[in-house]
C-alpha cells in the first residue's frame, strides 16, 4: 500500500501501468475464484458432476477473446474502463452512468454479497466467530487496502491470496485422495 503512486487517475487505477504479467494474471484469477467457488461449487460438483465445472469451462474461451480481440481496441483508445468504451462508442453520459449504475448494483447483490456471506460462513465455522463480525471485519480489510492502496495493493493482495488458495487447494486435494484411498 505505500509503494504504490495513488496521485494521478492511472497511478490509482491501473497501477502506474508498470505491473508485470505475473501479479496481473494472478489477481485476475484470484479475483475470479473466490470463497464461493470453495463453499457454493465445490458442493455443487459434489451433489452434481462434471457439468457443474464444465461452466466454467467456457470461461477459457471468452478470456482469450477479451484478450486478444478487445484488449487491443482498449489499449490503443486510452480506455480504462468499459463504460468508458460504452461512452465513446456510442456517445452520451446517460448510457456510460446507467451502465456504471447497473454493473454496480448487479455486482454488489450477485458477486459481493455472496463472497462476504460465504467468506464469514467458514469464518464462522473454523474461528466461531460472530457472522456479523466476520463480515464488517472483511469489508474493514478490503475498504483499507482498496482506498489506501489502489489497484496496486489489490494486485498484491490478490497474488498472495492466489498462492494461498492454490497451496490449500492441492493439500485438500491431497488430503481427500489420501483419505479416499484409505478407505477402500
């Protein structure tokens, strides 16, 4: 958090630009899995098959898209958001805020709602901690990096979270081969 140059709009927002490749695929996987693919999908692969994670699947495709198609376009235009794309493609303020007004809300009781609920669930389960708390205490956390630090401290955060998910990923992993194994 205080590395990072948060006094111009790209030092902020797009980490003064100089981020290598390595902490921006981690953040954007780290951003993309989270405490509800752990909880919510696990349990639903569990209950359901293979075509729960063949969903997620289809993921590979539209990220290569965004990334060799419309990355470029972005890039050469300046463009640091997509209702800033949605503004000069189309023109007009009142289609760049009523899409920056949805994309908030949808993300807030779709996304957000459910990483903080799910988040404070094993909290609550592996600390006994109150389900309130948890989740005043995970959005204190997040507030601070997120306002003291910029993308920068996001990018960070996010990396070390990636090597600590996949880390506990493989021993659970591990651990249920070895459990099933035992069993037999």
């Amino acid at each position: 958090m205080f590395k990072s140059n948060r006094g111009t709009v790209s030092g902020y927002f797009l980490a003064g630009r100089f981020m290598t490749w390595l902490p921006v695929g981690a953040s954007l996987f780290a951003s993309n899995i989270g405490s509800e693919h752990f909880i919510g999908l696990a349990g639903s692969g569990a209950a359901g098959g293979i075509g729960v994670g063949a969903f997620e699947f289809n993921a590979i495709m539209l990220l290569q898209l965004l990334g060799w198609v419309f990355l470029p376009v972005y890039i050469a235009g300046g463009i640091c958001t997509l209702p800033e794309y949605i503004c000069r493609r189309f023109g007009g303020k009142r289609l760049r805020m009523w899409l920056s007004v949805v994309s908030l809300l949808l993300y807030i009781f779709t996304k957000i709602s459910v990483n903080l609920f799910s988040g404070a669930l094993f909290i609550r389960l592996a600390l006994g901690w109150n389900l309130y708390l948890a989740i005043l205490l995970m959005l204190g956390m997040t507030c601070l990096c997120t306002i003291t630090g910029g993308l920068t401290a996001v990018i960070y955060t996010d990396t070390l979270c990636t090597f600590l998910m996949v880390t506990g990923s493989l021993t659970v992993m591990g651990l249920g081969n070895f459990v099933c194994h035992a069993t037999k």
